[in-house]
C-alpha cells in the first residue's frame, strides 16, 4: 500500500511541472489516480481506499490541496473524489476488460459529478450558485480534464495491468 501511496504522490508532483496537465483555476488530468486506480484493482477495493485516503492525507498536508472555501466545498473537491477513486476495483472478479473499464468509468463518473456539484455552489465564476450559467460553467471547466482523466486511466490501467498480470492478482 506504501508504494502506491509513494507513487501516487511521486506523480502529483511530477504533474506541477507539466503545465498542460493543470487547469488555470483548479483541476488537472490527474496522473496520480493511476497507482490509486491500480491499488484498487491489485489490492481490492477496500485497501484502495485506504490508499486512496492516504494518499490524500498525505497530499493535503504537503500542500497540494489547498482551495479551501468551506468544509463542504473541501468535501465535495478532494474528499470525495480522492477516496470514490479507491473503489475501481470493486466490480473487478474474473480478471475482464469490461470490469476494469466499468470501474473506472463509474468512479470517474461519481468523482467528476462531486467535483462540478462542487463547481456550481462555490465557484460560480461571476454567477449565481446553483443557477444554470453555474451549471454550464461548472460542466465547460471541470468536464474536459475529468473526461481526459478518465480516457488516460481507460488506455492506461489495462496495459499496465496486462503488462504484469502474474503479479497483479486479486487478494
């Protein structure tokens, strides 16, 4: 769990110095989320989490989660998504594609909508909360570079995993 966590961590900040990655105002194609999305499928769900909520505790403190509003805006923008990340796993049983790829899918898609619920109640660029100019504003931001993250993790995670299949079994 250590090393995920490590190169998880490793990663995030290899991702600073590559300004593509990172939006303007908050977000990036995260390429961290590669060994937490691993961790899930190689260790199982539940101990994905727990590195996945490492690897937050870990980050926060070293600074790189640092917008805070409020305690549900900080909830909503790097609890939840760190952690829902964790779970890739939880439908990955007879070693298939389609469980890897329903993995990921499905917590991406749980952590992109925590992230532009987020985006439309605390920060609406000029806006009202929770108004539709919210709404699209929060999907023309955060959409791009969460659906970028999911596709990368889709290309990604089945060559790695196919590449060391022996030492990647299911506990």
């Amino acid at each position: 769990m250590a090393i995920y966590v490590a190169l998880a961590l490793a990663l995030d900040y290899f991702k600073e110095m590559l300004p593509f990655l990172n939006m303007p105002q908050g977000g990036s194609i995260n390429i961290a989320l590669i060994p937490i999305v691993l961790s899930s499928f190689h260790l199982g769900p539940v101990k994905g989490v727990a590195v996945a909520g490492l690897w937050w505790l870990i980050s926060s403190l070293m600074g790189l989660n640092d917008s805070i509003l409020n305690v549900v805006q900080y909830l909503l923008d790097y609890i939840v998504p760190s952690f829902i990340i964790g779970l890739a796993g939880i439908f990955y049983k007879k070693h298939k594609l389609l469980e890897i790829e329903a993995g990921i899918f499905l917590t991406m898609l749980i952590r992109t909508l925590s992230i532009l619920i987020s985006g439309v109640y605390f920060w609406p660029d000029g806006v009202a909360a929770g108004s539709w100019a919210a709404w699209v504003a929060s999907f023309g931001y955060n959409l791009p570079y969460s659906i970028a993250t999911c596709v990368m993790l889709m290309i990604v995670i089945p060559l790695i995993m196919t590449r060391l299949k022996s030492q990647l079994e299911v506990k």
